[in-house]
C-alpha cells in the first residue's frame, strides 16, 4: 500500500492513500467500509504490520463507485512528509557504503577504514519537511551544505534483541530521506548540529509498506541538484544491510513502532567531489528512490 499524509486548502493534516491514481482519505474509508481507521499515520502504524493486509484486502473488495466521494486528485492536494512529526529523533547511518567512506576519508575527518559496527547518529524530529519545501540554510552556521539520499526504514512493532534473520518482520515500510549535512557543523566528532538543523530531514513523498517491495537490498537510489546527477548507486551495496541495522539498534536500544532509520548514503557527496561542491540559494535538489518516488526541495539561504 502507498500511504500518504496530505493537506487540501479545506482540511489539516490528513492520512490517505494512493489508488487508481487518486488520493483516498483514510478515516473516510473506514467509514464507508465499517472500520474505524484513523487520520494520522503514527495511529495507522501503532495499529500493528497485520493491518496493511486487512487494509488491501478491504480495498479489494470495496466497489470503485464508493470510492468517489472520498477521493481527491494528486493536483488537489499538498503532499507532506508521511510522518510529519516523528516521536523520537530519526536514527541515522553515518558512511554505510564503501565508496562514500573512501570519498569521506579523503575530504572529511574520517579514517577511511570500514566500520566493524554501524555508526549511529541522530536526527531531531524538526529536521522534517515535505517535498516542494524549503531547506533552510542559515549562513551564519553554515558555508558547506550538502546533500545524501538515503533509503528510510520505518519500524513497525516493538523490537528489542531482533535476531538478524527475523529483523525485516519489524518493518512497516519505507520512504526516502534525504540527509542535509552542514559539512563544517561537526564538532569534535559529533554529528548532531551538522545533521539536526531545522528542515534538515526532506521525507518523503510516500511511505510504501513493505508488502510493494519485493527486495529493499536492491533498490537503485539517485540525487540530482539543478538536474545534474550527483549520486547513483544501489541499497545493495550497504555495508550493514537493513538486517544488520535492526539487529545492531536492537541491541542498544528498543525499536518502538514509528522509528525511521535513514540506512545511510552512497558516493556523490557534495563533500567528496573536486572541487568540493556545496548547496546554495535557489538550488533544487531532488532524492529518488526506486519504488518510493522522489522529493524534491529547495534552498532557501537565511542569516539568522
């Protein structure tokens, strides 16, 4: 199922989901089928995986004609990021491809050794924003803003000890992030205020649950700024696969449902080029994933 959180000029915030190329209002749809549903995507996860077969199942059976009053156009409507207000930070990967820690090593203060164990960093949860939104580039902290798409895991149920073979029964679905970094934020290693600004977590454009993909170990995921491609690679060439990540997290600690996990970013980096290339005022920069879609935003400078 493609899910969606979205926003007409008429209503807050809602949940819905993609069909026949039309938008379906959740909560409506649990009304005409005599199934309470709710209107947030955080209530639809906590309502447990099971739910998504019971959902397709009763789109299977549901008549077209009733979907009518309760549909609206992808014109119509504003897309949000499918999980606008995450309840904990965003777990991120820090150099989970081979290439970018090659890359990073050369330009960044990493040692270019492959990690033994994912790095974990975060992200707080008002780095989200949508597709068509700004990403904000406060010239007073930052001359080095740079991009990294990256696949995001959303977990379904709550995961503590996830043996590796069983880790991907804990996932909800997937979206796309991409993961501002302001390159000379860091400070003495620490990641958070080059990876936790404001704006600094574009997600979306969907969540898809993980029923609609087949394999998200061999996904093909992009980035360009201004149409020019920067990045290109393939989620099968992750260091630590989502397996892994699940079962490493679950160690440190529970996975609740609702917690993303950005697995990390190919080569491309802004950071890794020569010269060193970095986002500016007016640049577009759009994250594709392979059966999600793609975001596209754009940089928006302040001096604040």
């Amino acid at each position: 199922m493609k899910l969606l959180t979205y926003q007409t000029a008429d209503t807050e915030p809602r949940l819905g989901f993609l069909h026949n190329n039309q938008v379906i209002d959740m909560e409506d749809f649990g009304e005409i089928s005599n199934f309470p549903l709710p209107s947030d995507m955080l209530d639809l996860i906590d309502m447990g995986i099971e739910i998504i077969a019971e959902l397709n199942e009763m789109v299977a059976e549901t008549p077209e004609n009733y979907f009518k009053e309760i549909a609206y156009n992808l014109e119509e409507v504003t897309l949000l990021a499918p999980i606008q207000k995450p309840r904990k930070n965003i777990i991120g990967i820090g150099l989970n491809y081979t290439e970018h820690v090659a890359e990073s090593a050369r330009t960044l203060d990493t040692t270019g050794k492959l990690p033994q164990k994912p790095i974990i960093f975060s992200k707080p949860p008002t780095t989200v924003t949508g597709t068509n939104t700004e990403i904000i580039k406060n010239t007073k902290l930052t001359s080095q803003l740079d991009w990294e798409v990256e696949l995001a895991v959303v977990i379904g149920k709550h995961g503590k000890y996830v043996p590796k073979a069983d880790a991907l029964d804990y996932v909800f679905g997937y979206t796309v992030i991409n993961d501002i970094s302001a390159r000379d934020c860091r400070r003495e290693g620490q990641w958070i205020v080059s990876k936790g600004q404001d704006t600094f977590a574009p997600m979306g454009p969907i969540l898809v649950t993980k029923d609609e993909i087949e394999n998200p170990h061999n996904l093909n995921l992009s980035l360009k700024v201004n149409g020019i491609e920067k990045q290109n690679s393939n989620t099968k060439f992750m260091l630590f696969n989502i397996n892994d990540l699940i079962e490493d997290l679950s160690i440190v600690f529970t996975l609740e449902p609702g917690d993303i996990i950005a697995t990390g970013t190919p080569a491309g980096v802004g950071a890794g080029r020569d010269p060193q290339e970095w986002l500016h005022h007016g640049d577009v920069v759009e994250a594709s994933v392979e059966g999600i879609g793609t975001i596209s935003n754009i940089v928006r400078e302040v001096s604040l």
